[in-house]
C-alpha cells in the first residue's frame, strides 16, 4: 500500500477521536476506586491490545523485537516510562477539570512540548535520538514560525485556563459537583501542566523506536502496520509507571479489594468513574450513614474499563497507521493529533453538559481558547512544513 496523505489525516482524526472518547466508559465504572478502574483499563491500554495487535498484524514479532539494540529498546522504554508519568496524570486531570477543560490545557502543554523539550535535551545531551538542537531550531526561519506557533499554545492555555477560573467563580458548589464531582481548578491545572509537559515524550518514543518500524518491514510486514511492534515497548514503559503508582494508591486506600470483591465497603461506596479514589473517600455521603445498596457490579465495571483502556490504546494505534500513509507531510503528524484531540474532547465536553450553567463570558472564553490551540498546532505544523522544505 503505497503513501496517501488524505487517509492519513482520517487515520489521525480517527486517533484523536478515540484519544478525546476514551474516558467516557469510565463514567459507567459505579463503586470502584479510581486506582482500581485505572489499572483494569491500562492492562488493555498498555499490555493486551498492543500485543495483540502487533502479534496478528505484523510479521515475527518476537523476532523483530530479540533484534534491536540495547540502546534502541532503552530509549523507547524509558521515554515510555516518563510519558507514563503524563498518562498516569491525565486522568487525573480529566477528574479534576473535567473533559473540555481538562484535555484543552493538558494537550495544549503536549503540543508545545512536544516541540520544545526534544531540542532543548539535544543541546545538553547531543548523544539522544532527537532531531535538531534548540539552538539549530532558533537560527532558522522555520523554527521561528515553529517558537511562534509554541507562543500562541502558551497563550490558548491561559486563555482556557481563565474560562476555568471564571467557571469556578461563577457557578454554585453544587452545580459544579452534579457534572465534575471533584471539580478543583486550581489542583486540575498543576496536574495539567505536568501531564502535558510528560505526555509530550511520548513523541520522543516514537522516534526512539524507529529502528524497530524498519525492522518490522524489514520482515515483510505491510507499512500500515509497521509502527505497531514500537508500541509494544513503549506502552510497556507506560503500563510500568500507572501499574506501581495505582498498587500503590490500591495499598494506602485499601482498595485492593476491589478487583475480586462483590460488596464494596461503606467508606469507598461512593466512589466510580465521575470521581473519587485516588486521594481517598469522598465526602459526599449525604448526612446519614452508609448507602443501602453496596454490591459492586463487577462485570460492568470490567467492560467498561476494558472499553475505556482499548479505545485509549487506539488512538496510537490509529496515529502510527496515520504516520505511514503521511509521506512528506508526516511534519504534521503530532499536530494533527494534538488538534483532533482537542476539538473531539470538547464535543464530548459539551455534550456531557460540563459548562452547564456558567456564563456566557467562560463559553466564550472556553471556545476562544480551544479555538487558540487548534491555530496554534497548525502554526507548529506550518513551522515544521518549512523546515522539510530547506
């Protein structure tokens, strides 16, 4: 199958789709701590469906892999690892700001350091597998439109991070609580400038893992298929990091129970995918003590979990598809993604009713500011398209 720049931007629209989905069957998880669905949705996210679909779909897998240097799986791990420190995060964030919010700052901060930190460790580490140095980037024209584009993705966050202050100062307590129930703008933009600036070495990971692509077509596996034995090494460092972090939390709340149980016990009853877990009981118990029903439905929140982590995992497996197809104009790759995932996650924003309620002032400001990061990749893109032209 030979480069197609147009299926290429649908592969990557199809990514961004399932990347800006994924945390709606989480919704459907009932008495189950954050920690515990997290995990349940990383096993497929992170370890059954890459692969799975590496294992069916590419030729000698294990083979392909047993192949490559130390220093080829190193780096793809390790950056695996620190963009599961984002993964790990994201959800948190999702919590906190909910999904229009949440996914518009996060991604935003993905989107410009994505493009940022990899010259910037290039100029103080020359040996990692990165292009151009900071320096390189600042002395051309391209990389100018390329620190401009960054500028207007710094500016898009703090626009739509002033539609999430004038959201918290507007709407009622309770308001906030019916759509987002630990709505904290403050804790959710720390956890979103963290999450964005570690999401971004997923890119990293993906260049790492290179040599591994060329093997897998090497061994005659069609190029559509070619970056999904990658995936297995880099998801293995994801998975790494939210598995030690979420037995962690499973071991400081008692939640490990969880998994198995039947009941879920009084104090974690009124946890479940719209909120609660990780830092402990909620508080909204009501004034009287525990509720009646405490049975756990445990085949549900099995399926929804297991949903929620497979439509995540499609999103790389579409934008590895979509990286195949885009020939020349693979520059526009990363913004591509970053720009659907923004757009889809605030559909899914307001179709949730997440901005239910606040004024016509944070709407504004909200659209104003996801409007100012979807310009913003483009000009990223833009920057990045007159580099490959010199």
């Amino acid at each position: 199958m030979g480069e197609n720049p147009f299926l290429g931007v649908v592969f990557h629209w199809l990514g961004g789709l399932a990347s800006g989905s994924f945390y709606v069957p989480f919704k459907g998880v009932k008495k189950w701590s954050w920690e515990t669905y997290w995990l349940v949705g990383g096993f497929f996210s992170w370890i059954i469906c890459p692969w799975a679909f590496a294992f069916f779909m590419t030729n000698d897998l294990v083979g392909v892999l047993k192949g490559q240097s130390a220093s080829t799986l190193w780096w793809t791990y390790f950056f695996g690892v620190l963009w599961g420190f984002g993964g790990l995060t994201f959800g948190l964030t999702m919590r906190y700001l909910g999904m229009s919010l949440g996914m518009g700052v996060a991604l935003g901060y993905c989107a410009a350091f994505g493009t940022l930190v990899p010259p910037i460790a290039k100029a103080i580490m020359p040996a990692l597998p990165v292009g151009s140095s900071i320096v390189e980037i600042a002395g051309t024209t391209s990389g100018q439109v390329t620190l401009a584009g960054v500028g207007i993705c710094l500016v898009g966050i703090g626009i739509a991070a002033l539609a999430g202050f004038t959201k918290e100062k507007e709407m009622p307590e309770e308001e906030k609580k019916k759509v987002i129930k630990e709505f904290n703008f403050r804790k959710g933009i720390m956890v979103a400038t963290f999450s964005g600036i570690m999401s971004a070495c997923f890119a990293f990971a993906l260049q790492a893992g290179k040599p591994i692509n060329e093997a897998s077509k090497a061994a005659r596996t069609a190029e559509l298929w070619t970056g999904l034995p990658a995936l297995v090494v880099l998801l293995l460092g994801g998975f790494t990091t939210n598995f030690i972090w979420c037995v962690l939390l499973n071991f400081k709340n008692a939640t490990g129970y969880q998994y198995l149980a039947s009941e879920v016990r009084p104090e974690h009853a009124h946890h479940g995918g719209s909120g609660g877990g990780e830092a402990g009981p909620m508080q909204d118990a009501g004034a009287g003590g525990p509720p009646a029903d405490l049975r756990i439905p445990v085949m549900a929140n099995y399926l929804f979990s297991a949903v929620a982590g497979t439509t995540w995992y499609f999103q790389f497996f579409f934008y590895t598809m979509g990286a195949t197809q885009m020939g020349k104009y693979d520059f526009a790759s990363w913004t591509l993604h970053m720009a659907s995932i923004i757009i889809f996650s605030t559909m899914w924003g307001w179709i949730l009713h997440e901005w239910k309620g606040s004024s016509k002032k944070a709407h504004s400001l909200i659209a104003a500011g996801i409007a100012t990061l979807v310009l913003s990749t483009i000009i990223i893109g833009w920057g990045t398209y007159l580099k490959g032209q010199q």
